[in-house]
C-alpha cells in the first residue's frame, strides 16, 4: 500500500494543473475480458467496472476536471444478450440509487447523453431523479452515455435543426459548426480534449463521433476494471506532453 502511494503521489507532483484538460472522455472497454481472465462471470466485470467508475469520477472532481463524459452504453449494445443488457440496466440503477447522494454532496451535476425515453421506466425513473437533484451542481460535469450512438445523434440533430428550419426559428444561412453543436447532447459543453479507450481497442465505437473532431486519443491495454486513480493520472500526463496545433503551426 505505502508503494501504491508513493507511486500515486509520484505522478501527481507531474501533473501541470496550468493544463489540465475541461472535458474527458472515456470508453470503459473489456469489463468482459477481466473477468474471462480470472474465470468469472461477464457480469463480475461489469459490477468491478462499476467501482472504477465512482473512484475516477471522484478524482476527477478533486483534480478539477469540469466535463467527465463516461460511455456506459452504446446504441449497439442492444446487440448483447438480453440477460446482459439487463444486468448493465440494474447495475445502471444501483449505482444511481447508491451513489447519487455523494455525487450531490460532491457538488456533481448529472446529465445523460443518449434516447432515454427508450429505456425501461423503472431505469427512466432513476435517471430523471438523478438529473433533478443535481441540476444546479456546478462543480464536474458527469455525462452518462447511454443508449448513445454518435450517428443516432447526428440523425436527431439534423432533424431538429430541419424542424427549426420549417418552423421558421433559424434561417439556412445560420447552419454552420456552432449552430449544429446547440443541436447535440453535448449542447453547451466544450468538446472533449482527452479520449481515453481501456482494453486495447483502437477504435471509437460511434463515440461522439462530431465532437471528437480534434480530442487527444489515449489508448491503453490495461482493462476497465483494473483502471485506477494512477491510470487516470499516467493519461494526464501524456496527454500534457501532446502538442495541440489544430491544423495551426
Ligand atoms: C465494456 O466492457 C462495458 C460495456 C460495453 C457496457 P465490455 O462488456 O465491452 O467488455 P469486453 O470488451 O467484452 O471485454
Ligand atoms: C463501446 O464498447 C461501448 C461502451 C463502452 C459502452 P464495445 O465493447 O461495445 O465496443 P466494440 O463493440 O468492441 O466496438
Ligand atoms: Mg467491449
């Protein structure tokens, strides 16, 4: 434990808080490979997932991060067993119902990117009593993508935008980058400046596909369940170490 912590405050004393990223963005992948490896259940990865997910939402609190957006599911997970997609959902809530009083005390404000209303009620429910008891928190941010599809949310917005058009809210000539960003869930939010991919998958996986457009990609192979606080720490670092040119010199 004393070299755990050593090595923590180790990378801690690196990090430039001068230069800390607003927005990070995260793909919790391979909660199924940890636990194939240690011969348990997909369902244990998933549960031990979970813990990583309160531990990095509270330091990014103390860090000072303002936006964490976590990929919790994909509109293509509905691909999955129905036994599994289930257990993500209770695990959705339990977390919810666990959690929500720290994350209020914490000063953390709730939001969800993704089509709720297709969720189960009783999931619904949860998330709505989560959004509302944190809706005037200001400190971190936490955006829970789910039922999120980066192609879906193009869809809607393009939609919306063609209904404003129609109603007469918006003029054609207004249709740039800046107007389509107030049609996304991420409305209002800076775009991420640090992806971060667990498991080795070197993809985004219809992950804020618009948004992404010049975010920083960390890819590690260390699994979801087994990303600590000094994982969270180790992609700050790199990602202090980029040299951010947007198409500049
Ligand atoms: C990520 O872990 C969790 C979700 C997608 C909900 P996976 O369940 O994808 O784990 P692997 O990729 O099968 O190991
Ligand atoms: C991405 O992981 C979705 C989430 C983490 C919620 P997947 O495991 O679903 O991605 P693919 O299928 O390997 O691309
Ligand atoms: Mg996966």
């Amino acid at each position: 434990m004393i070299s755990i912590n050593k090595s923590i405050n180790n990378l801690k004393k690196k990090l430039d808080h001068n230069n800390l990223p607003k927005h990070i963005a995260i793909i919790m992948d391979g909660n199924g490979r940890w636990a194939k490896k240690k011969l348990l259940p997909r369902s244990a990865g998933h549960r031990e997932g979970v813990k990583r997910v309160r531990e990095i939402v509270e330091e990014c609190g103390n860090i000072g991060i303002d936006f964490l957006t976590i990929y919790a599911f994909s509109t293509e997970n509905w691909n999955r067993p129905k036994d599994e997609v289930n257990y993500l959902m209770s695990l959705l809530i339990e977390f919810l119902n666990k959690e929500l009083e720290t994350l209020h005390k914490n000063n953390v404000k709730i939001n969800v990117l993704g089509e709720i209303d297709a969720l189960e009620e009783n999931v619904q429910d949860e998330i709505k009593k989560a959004l509302i008891k944190t809706k005037n928190n200001s400190k971190l941010t936490l955006n829970i993508a789910l039922n999120y599809g980066g192609r879906k949310e193009i869809a809607l917005s393009l939609k919306h935008i063609i209904k404003d058009l129609n109603k007469g809210n918006i003029s054609i000539e207004e249709v740039d980058e800046n107007l389509i960003n107030d049609y996304l869930y991420t409305k209002g939010q800076p775009d991420p400046d640090l992806l971060i991919r667990t498991s080795g998958e070197l993809r985004i996986s219809n992950f804020l596909i618009y948004q992404l457009a010049y975010t920083e990609f960390y890819f590690t192979n260390v699994n979801w369940p087994d990303f600590k606080k000094k994982n969270l720490y180790k992609a700050l670092i790199e990602y202090q170490q980029r040299n951010r040119r947007f198409g500049g010199l």
